[in-house]
C-alpha cells in the first residue's frame, strides 16, 4: 500500500496512510444513495457499515443492541437472589474494585438499592495494603454482618476470598477473563468466563451489573411490582465503558451514546460537582469522560482513599460531592505530578534496555503502585510495543500491563502466573495486573516477552497513522463536525476521524503551558484554522514548527469544537506533522 501523500516518514518517524481506492469508490455510492456528506460516508465505510445500514448505525438504540442478560450464564439465578435479598430486607454488601469501572459499577448497586429503600455496605480494598480484588480478611468480616455479598469488577480468580465468606452468598459480577476454574460463589456473571462464546467480550464490568438491573426488573415486572429506572443510570455505564478503554462497538456505543445525553442533564451530584470543578463548560463527550472526568475518579484510588470515586458517583448530597470532586482534582494533580517522575526514570531504564524486543518493561523501587498503570500506557504508546512497569518494595513487585492491538496480554500474564513464576496475574486483552517475587522479575519477565512474541509483539515499527481522507481549510466547517459526530461515541475501537491538510503554511506558532504548541494556518487562499498540539515539546515537532522553519507542512489531526468566550471555532487537535 503506498503512503498517503508520499509520507513515507513523518516528523515523529511514522508512515502516513490514507483510504484505499476501494474504500474512496464505496464511500461515494454511499454518499449517492443516502445522500449523506462524502467525509462520513467515508468513516462508515471504514468501519464496515452497509448503505442500508447506515441510518441504524448513526441512531445506534438500546431496544436494537442491548443484549438478553439471559444470555449470559448464571445471570438469572444472580439476579434472583439480589432480588430475594431485596423483599427480604437482608444486609447486602458490594465489594469493588477501585477504579472507574468499579467504582461506577458499585454505585449503580448502591443507588438502585437506596432507590429501593435499602442501604448497602460499600466496600473498596486499598490499593497499597489489600492489592486488586477481594482479599480474605475483609470477605470474612463482610460475611460475619452481611447476607449477600456483590464482588463488582473483580472476583472472577478469588477463590480463597470467596471461600473464606461464611455464611454469606457470594455474586459475582465482573469481566476479567476467567481461569480453568471459577470460585465458589452463588453465580459468577462474566461474558470473558472460559464458558461463555466471547460475543459479549467488550462490555466493562458496570455493563455486566446494568444488565443484571435490567434482569432484576424485569422478574420484578413478572411478580407485578416495577423497578428503579434503569434509564436514568446510563451515565454511569457510559463513563466507565469508556474510562475502562472498552471498545465502542455494538451495544456499548449505543450504552454510551444514551449515557452522554443522560450526563448532559447534569442530575447526577457528584459528576456535576467533577464537571464543574474540571471547568467542563460543555455537554461531555467521549473524550471528556476518558481524559477529564475519568482519570480525577481513578485518582481516588491510585494516590488516595480508595473509596472516593464510588462514593462521589453514589451521593445524592450536592454538598458532600463537591467536597468529593474537590479533593480528588487535588489528588489528580499530586498523581500527574508522581506520574511524571516515575514516567521519567521507567522511559530511561526501557530505552537502555532497548525497546524492539517484543515487551517493552521497567521496575523501580518505591514506585508508587496506583501510577505504574498510567506509565505501562505511556510507554506503550511512546514504542508500540506491550508494556510492563512495575514498583518494588520489600522484595515484592506489584506491576501494571498495557498492550497493543492485536496481542492479548492478560492471557500471556495468566500463563506465566500458571507457570509460578508470577505470584498472581491476570486482566484482559489490553490491560493486566501482576505482582512478583523480585528475585523472579528477569526471568518472569523473559517469559512473557517469549509468549508476547508468539503473539506477533515485536514485529511492528513506528504505528502507522491512518486518515480518512484529505481537507481544505475552507471545507473543514462546524457543521461538518457535526456530521461527523453522527458516527460516534469515538474511543477505543473506535478512532475519531483523523484528517489530513496538505502543503499547509504555518503562521504565528507559539508555546503555552509547559510543553504545548498553538499555532494558525492555511493554504495561502484566505481560510485559516487554529492548531494545537498537546505535548508538542516531548518530540520534534514543537521544535521544528516553532523554529519559524521555511516551507510547508502536511498537517495531520482530529477536528474539534473549541468554544471559547460565548464562540464555537474549529480547531485541528494535531497528531502528527510531514514536511511537504
């Protein structure tokens, strides 16, 4: 395939590459025929869609792509005892996991029992002290004063947690991918179970309690009575489909789509007091729940109490959720700024250990454990290679895993831990957790690379930059942005339309903030747009843009709306930049 206008190289070392001829002649008959703009007849053909399916995709709906939650094994008789529980007024806890996904998942079982009239124990472990998921000593004091216990977000691999809660039931609703084996429990509600078909493979574990909520109505519809309106905690679902990096396709985008419309009525106390206090002057998008609001939740649970985001998304105080949002914008600042440090030295310890093997890692001593997922991701991104970065202490490592498209590293984890070379590990495709032995890290760490390698990890170069297609200024309009927003929710699986400028000129590029670059430009024929390029200065392209060099440029991105001071303008978020 050849580049996309000669891009052979760009400023950041990647290949530029553009529709194929196929997809151009196919995105024009659609185009004709529904009378749609050519530049989103293009997406929707990159994406697959059909001419006919082409209004169904744009309006996606929960009554066409909400799945039976029949369908997934042990939902009925999990949902048949968190109803038992219900009429008989019995002590329930939830047990979750301290990230978004947990945290959301927990809230949506807090709110729809307060709705009922019932108060549940909520549960987080601490991410230092307890590690990921259920432990012993806390599900043998949950079991000693509660009934039923609802482990959210995580359970999948604790069988000794769930042995350990006499006298209790124990429900267990997660996604993490299942072993040979499940505990215990009175139902273990997972569509990545080694029994399940897979076809429900992407949905976030607040996905999963949704759908054992709309169960739970539905045999309380049976029985004559109604349920709390599940509609109306679609915001939930939205934000930690999203902030869990879940891949919007099938029923999430349409999980997704209805949540931002429910977000946008701003009635949740605790994600207003995050919007305001994040300045979020706007309807939220995909972006703003994967980049804004997402990350101060999760802080809660990296640096601070591990039960913040979930009691933030739970209250109904406006009061207490501004207390809430407050602190954890501060613990997200003290996590950017950890982050950094750590982020650094991980960088210069994989580079010196070279970053073409097929796993890209680094472990230091007192890295802080709630940032090593964050710079796994980093470094990911930074090498399009696997990713591996893990914080010592006491002879022990507790690391985070990120992966690339195509190389499954929640598997290859799992085999290692299976092997005893790992003391536990597990997670899905593109995101794990582990924790080591330090004197077995080489060798643990050896291993996965070898299983990664199997996998295809290692053979890739610099990412490749896909486009749909080339813009003037002048066609680059709000109204087409618009059009354009039709065919999302844009995240993981999902990429949002990324535009080429050819031979563009360059004019008034200046730095801001620490490490960003603004500048406007145009094709000399009078329209302009404004650019901006967020950490413009960790790579060669603020340098080179802002050296005032001559010539032109090929300018690569993603159109946005920035609305500033009462005036929507279009900006071009830049991803990367050619010499023309």
């Amino acid at each position: 395939m050849s580049s996309f206008l000669s891009v052979e190289q760009s400023l950041t070392g990647r290949r530029w590459v553009g529709p194929t001829a196929e997809t151009d002649r196919l995105a024009e008959a659609m185009a004709q025929s529904t009378h749609l703009p050519l530049p989103l007849a293009r997406i929707l053909v990159a994406r697959g869609v059909l001419p006919e399916d082409a209004d169904a995709f744009l309006e996606p709906t929960l009554r066409a792509l909400l799945p039976d939650p029949r369908s997934l094994r042990d939902m009925e008789r999990a949902a048949e005892r968190f109803l038992k529980a219900i009429e008989r007024r019995e002590k329930i806890a939830v047990f979750g996991d301290y990230d978004v996904d947990g945290g959301a998942s927990a809230a949506l079982l807090l709110i729809y029992l307060r709705e009922i009239g019932l108060q549940a124990t909520l549960y987080i472990p601490d991410r230092i002290d307890e590690g990921y998921g259920p432990n012993e000593p806390a599900m043998e004091a949950l079991a000693r004063d509660h009934s039923l216990i609802l482990c959210v977000d995580c359970g999948t691999l604790s069988h000794g947690p769930v042995a350990a809660a006499k006298g209790a039931d124990v429900l267990i609703l997660d996604h993490h991918l299942g072993g040979e084996t499940l505990p215990e429990a009175l139902a273990c509600v997972n569509p990545n179970r080694l029994d399940e078909t897979g076809e429900l493979g992407h949905l976030c574990a607040a996905s999963v309690v949704f759908l054992m909520l709309v169960e739970t109505n539905r045999q309380m519809r049976e029985a004559g009575q109604k349920g709390p309106d599940l509609m109306a905690m679609l915001d939930l679902v939205a934000l930690a489909t999203v902030a869990d990096v879940a891949p919007l396709i099938g029923c999430n985008r349409a999980l997704v789509r209805q949540g931002l419309k429910v977000m946008a009525r701003r009635e949740r106390a605790g994600l207003v007091a995050l919007s305001d206090v994040a300045r979020l002057d706007r309807a939220p998008s995909s972006y703003h729940l994967g980049f804004v609001l997402g990350p101060r939740i999760n802080a809660g649970g990296r640096i601070g109490a591990a039960d913040l985001g979930a009691r933030l998304l739970s209250t109904q105080d406006p009061h207490e959720a501004e207390a809430l949002a407050e602190r954890l914008d501060l613990l997200n600042t003290e996590r950017r700024d950890v982050e950094n440090a750590v982020r650094a030295a991980a960088l210069d310890q994989a580079e010196a250990r070279g970053v073409e093997a097929p796993l890209v890692w680094a472990a230091g001593a007192g890295w802080h454990p709630g940032v090593v997922g964050i710079v796994a991701a980093r470094l990911k991104e930074a090498t399009n290679r696997p990713a591996v970065v893990i914080g010592l202490e006491g002879g022990i490592g507790k690391g985070s895993a990120r992966s690339v498209n195509g190389v499954d590293i929640g598997a290859a984890i799992q085999r290692v831990a299976a092997e005893g070379l790992l003391l536990k590990g597990g997670g899905h495709k593109m995101a794990a957790g582990l924790t080591v032995e330090e004197d077995k890290l080489e060798a643990a760490m050896a291993r996965l690379s070898d299983l990664l390698e199997k996998q295809g990890a290692g053979s890739q170069g610099p990412r490749d930059l896909r486009l749909d297609g080339l813009l003037m200024p002048g066609a680059a309009t709000p109204q087409l942005i618009e059009d354009l927003d039709r065919a999302g929710p844009f995240g993981q699986g999902a990429p949002a339309p990324r535009f080429a400028f050819a031979e563009m000129e360059v004019v008034s590029p200046r730095r801001i903030g620490e490490n960003h670059l603004r500048f406007m430009f145009g094709d000399g024929m009078g329209a302009r747009i404004e650019a901006i390029h967020f950490g413009a200065f960790d790579g060669p392209i603020g340098p080179t843009l802002s050296e005032g060099s001559a010539g032109r440029f090929h300018l690569a991105g993603r159109l946005e709306i920035n609305s500033w001071g009462g005036r929507n303008k279009v900006q071009l978020r830049i991803e990367d930049v050619a010499r023309a």
